[in-house]
C-alpha cells in the first residue's frame, strides 16, 4: 500500500504546482491551498449555492474552517507516523474502496458514456407508443420526452451492461465445482468448511460467500417458494435461485477482475479520489485506535457529571427548541449531513426546512405533549445539540434543543446509559483536543494572513440571532 502515500509537496511554492492556486496554510510541508478550502464550503452547503450575491457564505466562519483543516491534517501526519495504514484492516478497507470506485469508472465508459440517445429516436417511440390513431395535441411530445428518455436510457443501459458482461464470460477462464454446487442447501450450515465452489481465471470464489449470497436470496423469495404446490416446483425454484446467486457473483468477479485490470489508480483524478478516502480513513482510525481508548469514562466521572448536571436528568420538565421539518428522509438526511459538517442551524432551516417559523421570544413547552421517539431524544439532548432525523407522522424533523427546565431528577442507575454516551462523548473531545494541542506546539504550521484575510473578505461569518429570527 506504500504507493497510496500523499506525495510531498515543494515547501517553498507560493502556489500549488498542480492547479496554481494560492497556499493559504502549510502544515509541516503540507500545503492547503484555496481551492481546498472552497472545496470544503461548497461540501457543507452541497445542494445550495455556497455563496450569496453579496459573497456571503452563510454560517461559515473562514478562519475556524481552515483551523479545522490544519487539525485534520496534523491527525492523518500522526497516524502516519503510527502506521495506522499499515493495519490488516485499514489496508481491506482501502483495497474495497478502490475496488468498488475501480468498478464504477468501468461502469461509466462501458455503459453510461456509450449511451446516446438522438432526438430522433425520442420521436419514433412516441410516434410508436403515443400516436396510434391520430396525431397527439400540440405540446404532448414536449412533455413525455424526458420520461421517454430515461425509458430508453435504462433499456440501453441493461443492453450494453449484458454485451460487455458476455464478452467478458467469453473470454473468461471459469471453472466450477458442480458436485459441490449440487449439494448445497440454504437451509443447512457449513460454518468452519473452507472450500471454493468456483474459479474465476484463477480467483477463487469460496463457499461462504456462495451460501451466504444462496440465503439472501431465498429470504427475498420465502413467501413465494412457500406458496408453490408441489416439491418439483419448489426444486426448480431452489435451483435457479442458487443458479442466479452464483452466476451474479461471476458476474461481478469478472468485472472486478476488468476493473482492476485497467489500472485507474494511474490516473491522477482518480487517484485524487482515493487519497481523499484514505485521509478520512485514517481520520477515523486515529479516533478510534488512538483516542478512544484514553476517552472511555469511569464511574467517577459519571457521578461528578450527574451531580453537577441534575437539571438535565428530570422527568415532566419543559422544553425550548427550534425544528425543521422534511416532507421525506432523504431531504432531512442531507440536512442533517450539512449540519454535522459545520454549517449553522438557523440559516439553514431557513432555506431548505419545508416548514420554518423563527420566533424571536421564547417558548417553553412540556416534553410529555411529545411522541415517545421526540421524547426520548430530547431526554438525551443537552441545550445546544442537534438530534437525529426523527420520524413525526408523515413528516421527518431535526430539532435543535434551545433550553429544558422544571421537573424531578431521575435515580442514577436509571440514566447511567445517557451518561456514558454524553461523558464518553465530551472527554473524547477533550483528549482529542488535549491531543491536537500538542501535536500544534511541536508542529511547524505557517499561515498566509494575508490570502486568508482576502477570502475572509469574500464570506460573511455567522449570522446574528436577530438576523436568525428575520423572514
């Protein structure tokens, strides 16, 4: 894996050699240039134009992002230092994610770039389909076009999909363990048997991953195969399902094989792609083998936590809060993903909740009026913290709790649950940022105030509470 190493930069350039942009922070050697910092701004604001037309960038501050950056780069250096890229597991994760990127550029040229649909073809199939008798209204092509379109696009993308895969059967060298295969039963166990059922030009394709795939797909069809009449017809339908999961996994054996083949790891875009996963890999890993371990709270820390912080841990109290609310998941989902990455609250409810009323008073309402599922998270957050997406009838929320107030304290043991996740999460803050600190006083890190200053000029920061509570 030696060869997935970020290259050095050269310390002494003003800009970077490969896209000529300004370095705003060098880290031990490392460069951040400007467009890694608007990389990052139009990140956490993905489906909004990150700038406003007066050049601001909502709840954004400039300066705090970039330290979060330079901190991030001090974590992948250590966890290089540590080798934490050389794990047995962190080298699987890579190779899985090279694989299945490697799989899709395949894809991409293969199918999805082949695929041209003309204007004309559009207009033979509604001709075709739409104009049986007599012409259709003025405008009606218009309108089914696009419908019509993806329609074709899918059919010619399952037609090049099938071509390529059976050109790369025919040119496969696939062996089978037939006698194997035969036997196997999805309602037996073959734990601890190590055994290949196939080979695929030489790659083995073992027993647990054919069994496994076999079961899945009997789960998907338990209905149907318990509804056929008589045991021939469930035989046939055993034996094609073991048949489609051994074939699928053929399947995507030979285009792994192709993928891999074509060496994508040469082309310096997708190699981009790739460094940028492996450096949020290692973020991870550094968290969870380096920090982890020295944040877990003991029993002390609870206590001294739930006496200093009883008003936190009562029944029947009253809350304030601020919501957004999502007519789908998916919408809220995306929210959510923007706001854990640093973007503001109150700004962005304001352009993407489908329902937003700002108040500039306060109002305290009990937590008891709430649904079981709200409730319980609000018992969990603390004021200032964003919750999950919650499900609320027919709509989705994500609510930021304001304040709580009132009610009896719980018994400890009765919270002794919510106070290791919340101590556990503030001291793992802690070590982290005890552990950054001193990987900053020993670290050589040098700012370029003044290209900072003038892309601070070009984004507003965080917006004020009156500007929070303004339609």
């Amino acid at each position: 894996m030696a060869f997935f190493l970020l290259a050095t930069a050269d310390h002494d350039a003003l800009y970077c050699a490969s896209d000529h942009t300004t370095v705003v922070a060098e880290v031990n050697g490392e460069k951040i240039d400007e467009r890694a910092i608007q990389d990052r701004i139009k990140a956490i604001h993905r489906y909004k134009p990150p700038t406003q037309s007066k050049g601001g960038a909502g709840g954004i501050k400039i300066s705090g992002l970039l330290e979060q950056m330079i901190d991030e780069g001090l974590i992948i250096q250590d966890a290089y230092r540590v080798e934490l890229d050389k794990g047995p597991d962190f080298e699987k994760k890579l190779e899985f994610y090279i694989k299945s990127q490697s799989v899709i550029r395949l894809r991409k040229e293969e199918v999805l770039d082949k695929i041209d649909i003309r204007e004309e073809e559009l207009l033979d199939y509604f001709k075709k389909h739409y104009e049986k008798d007599e012409p259709a209204p003025e405008g009606e092509f218009e309108k089914k076009k696009k419908r019509i379109w993806k329609k074709l696009k899918k059919e010619r993308e399952k037609e090049l999909s099938e071509n390529f895969v059976a050109m790369l059967r025919k040119q496969a060298d696939i062996w089978i363990d037939n006698e194997l295969f035969d036997l196997l039963d999805p309602e037996k166990g073959y734990t601890g048997i190590k055994s290949v059922v196939a080979h695929v030009n030489g790659e083995p394709i073992p027993l647990d991953d054919v069994v496994h795939d076999i079961r899945q797909a009997f789960q998907k069809r338990a209905g149907m195969y318990s509804r056929l009449k008589n045991n021939s017809e469930q035989k046939r339908m055993r034996e094609g399902l073991k048949q489609q999961a051994l074939d699928a996994l053929i399947t995507y054996k030979l285009i792994e094989q192709e993928a891999l083949r074509r060496n994508y790891i040469k082309d310096p875009a997708f190699m981009d792609i790739i460094t940028s996963r492996k450096e949020r890999l290692l973020i991870n890993e550094f968290k969870e083998k380096i920090i982890y371990p020295l944040a877990i709270p003991t029993k002390k820390d609870l206590t001294r936590y739930y006496q200093e912080h009883i008003n936190d841990f009562r029944k029947g109290y009253e809350v304030w809060f601020r919501e957004m609310i999502f007519q789908t998941r998916e919408r809220a989902e995306k929210a959510l993903k923007e706001l854990k990455e640093g973007a503001n609250f109150e700004y962005l409810a304001a352009r993407v909740s489908e329902r937003w009323r700002p108040k500039g008073a306060r109002v305290w309402l009990s937590a008891d009026r709430f649904p079981p599922g709200i409730r319980k998270e609000l018992t969990r957050l603390e004021a200032g913290q964003i919750s999950d997406v919650l499900a609320d009838g027919r709509h989705y929320k994500i609510i930021k709790l304001k304040g709580k107030r009132g009610g009896e304290p719980e018994e400890f043991s009765r919270v002794a649950g919510r106070l290791r996740k919340i101590v556990g999460q503030q001291k793992f803050h802690a070590v982290l940022s005890d552990y950054l600190a001193k990987l900053r006083k020993k670290s050589n890190i040098k700012i370029n105030k003044k290209a900072l200053k003038r892309i601070e000029e070009n984004y507003r920061t965080e917006p004020t509470e009156e500007a929070e509570t303004t339609d």
